[in-house]
C-alpha cells in the first residue's frame, strides 16, 4: 500500500546522485577516491555468494583500502 503523497523514483536514473544526496542528509564523509562503478556479473559470484573473478576482487580491495586509509 502506499502512502499519500508518495511518489516512485525513476528507475535507473542516476543512483549515483540520490545514494549522494541521502548520504547528504545523514552526514556521511564520502570518500571520493573510493567512488567507483564496479560492474558485477552473476556468472562472477559462486554459489556461495563469494566473488570467484580475481579482477573484481582486487579492484575491490583497492577499494577497501581507500576506505580505511587515515583522511
């Protein structure tokens, strides 16, 4: 059921710009060296969830590590 006044978003229109502007509203420090598009396809995740494609994995760590890094 939805609420009075509610109104879907577009699907598929820019979720860079709404993830930003929600993280806006609840103050998060967004780390822009660790902002990237990483493209994971099915076929890459084994059946127990885990990333099988070294590539993916690794800029996955890159990542990781700019996430953690002191800023």
């Amino acid at each position: 059921m939805r609420r009075p006044g509610y109104i879907p978003a577009p699907v598929g229109t820019n979720p860079e710009a709404t993830l930003r502007t929600v993280l806006g509203y609840t103050g998060a420090d967004i780390v822009e060296s660790a902002c990237v598009s990483l493209p994971v396809d099915r076929g890459t995740v084994g059946a127990d969830g885990i990333i099988t494609d070294e590539g993916v994995r690794e800029r996955l760590g890159v990542v990781l590590a700019r996430l953690l890094a002191p800023r």
